[in-house]
C-alpha cells in the first residue's frame, strides 16, 4: 500500500479531539446561519425593489441561494462530520433505541448521498438540529496472532508467561533461557509485561534483554549490540518505558543490514523509502500514554518478497481478509490507545493458516485454544481495535 506523504492533521485532531470537533462544527453552523441570514435580507431587499409579480420569483431565487450556502457549508465539514436533520435530538445526551435508529438511518442516507454525487453532500438536507460526531467510546482488547506451524515451529514447543512487573519477567526470561527457549515476541498492555517464547526453530542462538525506564529509547545500547552482531528482533513498550530484545541470527537466517525509527506518528513516509531500498519491517511497537511514539524496525534480508501495513482506528477486517486471499500473513501488529497498525507479508513458507484472536481478558486461555488446534502464536499487541 502506498501512504500519504501529508496526512490529514486537522482531520486527526478533529476524529481525536471530540471537544474541538464541537467547537468547529458549531463554529460552521453559525457561518451557515449568517450566511442565511445575509441572503434573507438581500432577498427582502430584492424584492422590495422588484414589483409584486417579481417578488415570487426574487424569493425563490433567494430561497436557492440558501440551500447552496447550506450546502457548500456541508460540504466544506462533510471530511469530518455528518450533520444530518433528526427529531431536535441533543447532542451529548443518552438518546432512546428510536432516536438512535434516525441517527444511523440519517447518517447512512448521507453516506448513500456522498456516493451517488461523488462525495458532496449537496442532496442531504443541513438545517442545524443535531450533530452525528465520531464515537468518543473506544474498544481496546488483546490481538493474538497464531499460524499453522508449517515453517517447523510448534505450538507444543511455545510458552507464554506474564509479570506485574518486568524484574520478575526478566528472572522468569533467564529460566527459560537457561532451557534453551528464544523470545520470539516482548509485549506490555495494563499492568503485564508479557513474553512468548519458543524452544525450537526460532532462528536465534543467543538473545539479550534490555529495559529502559524512562521514554527515550535506548539507541546506545542498540548500537552497542549492533557491534557485536546482535539485531533487534522484538520491542515493547509501557507508559514510561521501553523493553529491547537483541539477538544473534543462525546461519542462513541472518539479517544483512537494520534500521529503526521512533517517531510520534506513524512514520509512512520513512517506511515507505525503506521498502523501495530492500528493507521489510521485523519489529514495531509503541509506547507511551498521553504522549504515544511509534518504534518500527526494518532489516534487510528478511524472508519476504512483498510487504504492506495495514493502519486503521479499528480492527480492519475486511482488509485482513483480502491479504490473506492474496497470500498475505499478519507478521506484526501494534497498538495505540487510538490507532493499530497490521503488517502483512508475502514471502518464503510462513504459514498456510492463521487466525487473528480478540479478547478483553488475558489472552492466555485464547492462546491455549490456539495451541490445541495447533496454532503457535506469531505476535501479540494490546490496543485500540474499535
């Protein structure tokens, strides 16, 4: 997929932002209501000159004038928000089952109308009743990623463990070391940092893990693992903290080159000169609560052929699915508390089944009914998903 290179930022603030997107919006409706106005009083002052037989006429003409203001005001917000006429239904307010019917029957016929004429709203009628806004309500669950083990993993050879806090989950990381398993996926969501780690065909013979207290991300120690041959192979993050696993690669798995950038928004432009120089992303995660940073890493020599990412304020189910009927495989995923980003692949051998798992609760028990339909977990995020 192709990104745009400016994105709308007047529209996120908006979508994000629902006390300034009422401000704006009534800040349009009263332009509306004096453009209104001027055309009633020019009208009357038309007519005024005009003789009786002409003033039908002036107040038609006028009476158009007012609905092509109406519409162009309409038409300049139709990218932010629906205003749709209902039965004088407050905004802000609980609304009863039959009032919230007009609400969606209003603003599918103004959908229905932007497609037949192109995206204008020229056809809806605008008088200032109500405002449709953007759900203020978010859902916020956990997305589990399993495939088939075709590519010689085993759900039988994968554990998954959480800790309240990560001292306890970096002693628990050194046991499992110690019997041989990899981290192949670092994730934190409420108050768990969580790891899933496998024993067998991991692709890594050696691994370190690194925790970061504070919202700068640890890029001297990264280096410092870069010199001595390790690579990143996943990322974490909390509200204040970062969490780096680096590792060494087996041979014939080993990346040629990487590059990592910890950006505020979503970096698409940067992404999008990585793929044309050869690169495909290994790695992504945020951090952050009310300041959010996006950490994408991206490594030459990865085993895929074509990558896109798929960035949505929900769950994007429809476009997962088409990946997966043009031979795409989900092969990592993050979240914000606002956005969630699905990078899908195209490559060597990586699955021939795999299921994306929401729940509100802790995903152990999905991950164990993954595992019993011989599923391994690829990855694992918390966030925004409606």
């Amino acid at each position: 997929l192709k990104f745009e290179e400016e994105p709308n930022y007047e529209y996120l603030l908006l979508v994000l932002d629902a006390a300034r997107g009422m401000r704006e919006v009534r800040k349009l409706l009263a332009q509306k209501e004096n453009a209104r106005k001027k055309a009633r009083i020019s009208a009357g002052d038309e007519a005024g000159a005009s003789g009786d037989a002409q003033r039908d006429g002036d107040e038609d003409d006028a009476d158009d004038d007012d609905v092509a203001d109406a519409a162009a005001a309409a038409t300049a917000a139709d990218d932010e928000f629906i205003v749709a006429k209902t039965e004088n239904i407050p905004v802000g307010r609980r609304t009863t089952k039959r009032r919230r019917d007009i609400l969606a029957a209003m603003a599918s016929s103004a959908a229905a109308g932007s497609a037949s004429k192109g995206g204008a709203l020229s056809n809806v009628p605008v008088p200032p009743s109500c405002i449709v806004v953007p759900k203020r309500i978010k859902t916020h669950q956990w997305v589990i990623i399993s495939t088939s083990s075709r590519t010689g993993n085993s759900p039988h050879t994968q554990c998954y463990t959480s800790h309240t806090t990560y001292a306890n989950l970096a002693k628990e990381v050194e046991r499992k070391w110690s019997q041989g398993m990899r981290i192949t996926s670092l994730n934190f969501a409420g108050s768990m940092w969580t790891a899933v780690l496998n024993a067998q065909n991991s692709g890594y013979s050696e691994q370190a893990l690194h925790y970061c207290p504070d919202s700068e991300f640890p890029r001297d120690w990264v280096r410092k693992k870069w010199d001595d041959g390790f690579f990143i192979t996943s990322v974490g993050g909390n509200e204040n903290c970062w969490g780096v696993v680096c590792s060494t690669m087996m041979r014939g798995k080993k990346y040629k080159q990487q590059s990592y950038i910890v950006s505020a928004t979503f970096p698409s432009k940067w992404v999008s000169e990585k793929w044309a120089a050869g690169y495909f992303i290994t790695a992504i995660a945020t951090q952050g609560c009310f300041q959010q940073q996006w950490c994408v890493v991206m490594s030459r020599g990865a085993p895929f052929k074509e990558q896109c990412v798929e960035l949505d304020f929900g769950y994007p189910s429809e476009s997962i699915h088409y990946r997966w009927d043009e031979n795409y495989m989900v092969t990592a995923v993050a979240c914000t508390t606002d956005q969630c980003a699905y990078v899908m692949s195209r490559g060597h051998c990586y699955g021939e089944e795999q299921r994306c798992t929401r729940t509100s609760h802790g995903p152990l028990h999905k991950i164990r009914e993954d595992w019993n339909d011989l599923l391994y977990v690829s990855a694992l995020a918390w966030g925004r998903v409606g």
